[in-house]
C-alpha cells in the first residue's frame, strides 16, 4: 500500500511539473492573452507608444551600456527598453510602470525573453519610486514630465547617464543627440557640482584660487594666481571630470585635469612645454 501510495504521489508531482511546464509563457502572445496593449492607449501622465528597437539599441550605446550598470527605465511600457538592457547589453536592469495590466505583461515578456534573473518590472509612480540606485536611467515621457524629473536627475550621482526619446530638459542642454528614422534619442550625464570658490595648491608649491560659476554641465569663472586674475577657458565638466586653462601670473597657460568628490578636486596642473604637478583644491 505504501508503495502504491508513493507512486501516485510520484505521479501527481509530475503531473504538476508538466502543467506547470506547459504554462511557462513561450511568446508575445502567451503574454498577450490576457492583456493586449493597443498604441495610443491612456496612461497616467502619458499615452502608450512603444519605442522602435533600432532606437532602443542606439540609446543604450549612447548610455555606454555594460553589464557593470544597473539600468531603471521609467515609465517601462511593456518592458522592452528593460529587457534590452539586460538581453543585449548584460546590465541588471528594473522598469517602472503606472498601469498594473501593464506591469503583469511586461514581467510576462520577461519571462519569455529568459532575463528573469536580471530584470523585473515594478508598479510604481515615477515621481514616487526612487531610482538614485541607477547608473542609466531612461525614459519616453512628456516634455513637462521630463522637467518635473530634472531636479530629482540633477541630484543623482554625477556621472549617471540619462537617456531620452523624443523629448529633451528644457534648457539642459544633451551631452550627445541622435536621430533614428525621424525620432530622436537625446543623452545627458549628470554633472558634478562645482559652483563656488577653490583654492588649490600644487605638489609643487604653486597656490591658486578659481571662481567657477556652473549652468548644468557649462562652467564659466575666472583664475587667480598672484596679482593677476584671468578667465578660465575650454572649460568641460563631464559628470565627475573637470578641465579647463588659464594663464598664470607670468602669463604661461596652465591646465588643469581633476576628478570632482564633493568639495575636493584632486588632478594634475600642466604648465604649457612644461612640467606636470599634482594638485589639489578645496571649495570654501
């Protein structure tokens, strides 16, 4: 009896496994049985139209996408830029999305595209979610949306990438722009902030002060070295990386190559023909 017992257990497990086996989803249209999303459908904030592939591979290449990155798209749809993310690109990778139904399809078409184990996509509000976390964020949402998001972006981690379809920042002006069969994706990093006085001083001896003034990722100020003081020129802030010259007190152009970490700048200070010095600055 207990034998026979056994075996049917045995059986009904396998029963189970089969079951369970034949309802793993294969396809979009598994996924879609229960919901089929039409274009131009009402979300919260926005309406539903997905992004073609050939952009969604070119805003990913315009983040530098690798698999060391954990990539949160918001307002995620049906998953596709997510998925992508970690299909094509090995990142880890998490979507946002308002619409449950929608959020239901999305983890389905994770399944189906076998990156369970490095994507998933959650209900959530953006403007609620926190995704300070990520170090690619991207979206297709809605100019005024995209301005509501800018202060929270700003406030990221300088050097998190931010990529956009169609849309841009107002005046934050994109790092890079690219056009894809007449849409456009749009890539901005998170710069550091750098506003405020400096004061560096130079492995070998030399002391100067820099006032920067800062729009986003555009630095304007003057240098002050002795007596003299002279405006900073080919100025560029790329997330956490600053450069720009100016001339000394002897008139000589020196530049400067350094690493923003709050408020301290650690780099070099190259003299034109001449020698390099490590240097570092402290804002007052």
């Amino acid at each position: 009896m207990q034998v026979r017992l056994s075996r049917i257990v045995a059986a009904a497990a396998l029963l189970t496994l089969a079951a369970t086996v034949a309802a793993q989803p294969k396809s979009r249209a598994d996924c879609e049985r229960d919901y089929k999303p039409h274009v131009g459908q009402s979300g919260k904030d926005v309406v539903w139209v997905p992004t073609p592939d050939d952009l969604v591979n070119r805003m990913l290449k315009m983040a530098h996408t690798t698999p060391q990155d954990y990539v949160i798209d918001l307002g995620a749809g049906d998953g596709k830029i997510a998925i992508a993310a970690a299909k094509q690109f090995g990142a880890r990778s998490l979507g946002i999305e308002y619409n449950p139904d929608m959020v239901k399809l999305a983890n389905c078409m994770v399944q189906v595209e076998g990156v369970a184990g490095k994507t998933k996509i959650i209900q959530g509000d953006v403007f609620k979610e926190d995704f300070s976390k990520a170090t690619v964020v991207t979206m297709y949402l809605l100019p005024e949306l995209n301005l509501r998001l800018r202060p929270i972006i700003l406030n990221m981690k300088p050097g998190t990438r931010v990529v956009s379809h169609q849309f841009t920042m107002g005046d934050w002006e994109p790092d890079e722009t690219a056009e894809i069969e007449y849409r456009s994706a749009y890539l901005w990093i998170v710069p550091a902030k750098v506003e405020g006085t400096w004061n560096f001083r130079a492995q070998n001896g030399a002391q100067f002060s820099v006032a920067l003034n800062q729009k986003y990722q555009k630095l304007t100020g003057e240098a002050a070295m002795g007596a003299n003081r002279n405006p900073i020129v080919g100025a560029t802030l790329h997330g956490d990386e600053i450069k720009f010259a100016f001339n000394d007190d002897k008139g000589v152009t020196r530049t400067l190559t350094g690493k923003v970490q709050g408020n301290e700048i650690t780099g070099t200070l190259k003299a034109a023909g001449g020698a390099e010095a490590k240097v570092t600055g402290t804002r007052k």
